[in-house]
C-alpha cells in the first residue's frame, strides 16, 4: 500500500504526512540544532507546544532555515492554564509574537478540560473551541484540532462547534491503539495524529516488531512510523540524533504487506504512558508550569 507525502485535512488544507516532534527537547541550542536536523533530514511538519518551553527554538530554527514558510508546517499547542475564550485568544497571539510569525498552520487545545477538575469542563472546552474558531476565521492559523480528545469529550464539543476540529492529537503507537477515539474521529473526518509513535522508545525493542524489521531490513522505529501512515494515522516522531532523525523521515520507499499491518494491529496491549485525559491534570504534580521556560 503506498502512502501519501501529505494527507488532506477537512478544509483541503494539505499537512504534510511525517511530523517532528520536539517534547523534551531544552530550549535554545539543542531545540535549534535538533530542528535543524529534521529540516536537512526533510521534514516539513514540525510539532511544538507552550508547555515544551522550546517552541520559540523551534520557531527560531524555522525563521534561519533558509526555507520558505509557507513551505514549512508548524503546529503549535495551547497549555491548560489558557483556556476560555479571551485567554485563549491572547495566549494565542503571545505564541505568533513569540514565533516571529504572521499565522500558524495548525493551533491544538493540548488538553480537554476535564470533569474531575472542572464542573463547568464542557462550558470550558466549548469557549476555549469558540476562540480556536475566531483564529481560523480570522486566518491567523490555516487549520484548527484537538489533542487527547476522546470521544467522552468530543461529542460534547461538536454539538456547539460551528467547525469541527481538523485534527485529534492522541497517543497511538503499535500495542497502543486507542480504537474508538480514532474510530469517531475517522467518523466525523477528523485526522488522526499519532504523538509518542514510537512509544517514547520504550516499545522499539519489542521482539514482534523486531521480527518483522529484520524481515525488510529496516529499524523497529521505521516500521512503527510506517505502519502509522498505512493505517492513515499521522505520527509526529522525535529524536535528537541526526541519523536516526534521518532513518525516521525514511519510510516511504518501504511498504508493510497487509499480514504484517494485520500482525501489528492485533499486538496486545503494550500500555500507554499513563496520561489519560480524565485524570491528567488531576495528576499534576505541579499545576500548570510543568516547564521552566514554558511562557
Ligand atoms: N499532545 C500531547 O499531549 C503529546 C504528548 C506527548 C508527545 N507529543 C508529541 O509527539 C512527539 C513524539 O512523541 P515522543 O516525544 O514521546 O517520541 P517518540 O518518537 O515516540 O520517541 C522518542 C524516543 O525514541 C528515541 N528514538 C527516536 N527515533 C529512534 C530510532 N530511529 N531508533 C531508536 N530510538 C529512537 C528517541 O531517542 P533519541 O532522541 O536519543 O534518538 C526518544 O527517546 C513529541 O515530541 C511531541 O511533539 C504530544
């Protein structure tokens, strides 16, 4: 099965069909250097979030790269601290100061709200989407979405939106699938974005996607990252290192035959990293600065 170089959002807009993700990457030379990396390696797509601390690194390494922008996708987040319609809309235009930008490609709500810590959650979600409205309305962001949405909090949101989000953000990665928040999305046309596709590392070692690596003499990361694409989820890889950075961007002259796509399907539950959305921010330890640098 091939797979395309960029997938068609809702509105048409084309989002280039690897990300690069940026979580935990310090700030300043590290961020910069590592973007620089993923850029020369051929990225397109790069995810970044206020809560990294980083994004105005990342945005930093965009703006010297020498590539046009409109030929680079960036994806920036909204933190829990900054919900509501008006927060939402300032913490917005505080990124695009901090960016050096006129416009984002896409703008996620990081979190939902959720009912363990909000009574008004839904009232909160719907404002926070009000103002992601106004962004898009206004061009100031190309496409608008959601990350670690599920369905519990999906529905609710779509009954008031006059937009429905382009793009879901979750955690998906083999033995980690999350069926029916991506079974609704693909539902309502909503892209489905797979963070931590490689398990933040600790699945690559697996012996069943071992196996089927040795089988096409590739690495357990590419074949996480490709098995991501044919099923029409977008994963958002990260990694500092300059070769595996490349070895991540080369998934397309490849292809899983179906047996092995079924293989992976059916791996057993491998666990994901723990943050459910019912209980993340109930489980902060700290709340909300979870980054030193975070603006
Ligand atoms: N929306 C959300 O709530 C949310 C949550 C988590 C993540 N995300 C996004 O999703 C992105 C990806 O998730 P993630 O950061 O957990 O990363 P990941 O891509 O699942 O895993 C990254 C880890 O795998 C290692 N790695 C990467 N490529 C490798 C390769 N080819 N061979 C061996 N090891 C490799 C990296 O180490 P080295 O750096 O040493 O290579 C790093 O430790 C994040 O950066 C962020 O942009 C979003």
């Amino acid at each position: 099965m091939s797979v395309p170089r960029s997938f068609t959002l809702a509105n048409r807009l084309q989002i280039p069909s690897t990300g690069y993700g940026t979580w935990q990457i310090p700030f300043g030379e590290e961020t910069e250097k590592a973007v620089g990396s993923a850029l020369a390696a051929g990225f397109r797509h790069i995810d970044t979030a206020a809560a990294y601390g980083n994004d105005f690194s990342v945005a930093a390494a965009v703006n010297s790269s020498g590539i046009a922008r409109k030929d680079i996708f960036i994806s920036g987040k909204l933190w829990i601290n900054k919900r509501g319609y008006d927060a939402a809309l300032k913490a917005f235009k505080q990124t695009l100061k901090r960016f050096n930008m006129d416009y984002l490609d896409l703008f996620l709500i990081h979190w939902p709200a959720a009912p363990k810590v909000y009574e008004n959650w839904k009232e909160l979600n719907d404002d926070t989407w009000r103002a992601f409205q106004t962004l898009y309305n206004d061009g100031l962001v190309r496409a608008v979405g959601v990350s670690n949405f599920t369905p519990f909090y999906l529905a609710p949101l779509l009954e008031k939106a006059e937009i429905v989000p382009m793009v879901n953000q979750i955690e998906y990665h083999p033995g980690f699938m999350q069926k029916e928040t991506a079974a609704f999305c693909q539902g309502v046309g909503i892209l489905i974005e797979a963070w931590s596709p490689l398990g933040s590392g600790r699945i690559l070692m697996r012996k069943e996607l071992l196996n089927i690596a040795e089988k096409y003499g590739r690495s357990s990361a590419q074949i996480c990252i490709r098995w991501c694409l044919q099923n029409g989820v977008l994963p958002i890889s990260r990694s500092v290192n300059p070769e595996r950075i490349k070895e991540n961007a080369a998934v397309f002259d490849f292809e899983l035959p179906h047996e092995d796509m079924a293989v992976i399907n059916a791996l057993p539950d491998f666990g994901g990293s723990g943050d459910n959305p019912d209980d993340f921010e109930a489980n902060l330890k700290e709340t909300p600065q979870v980054s030193g640098r975070m603006l």
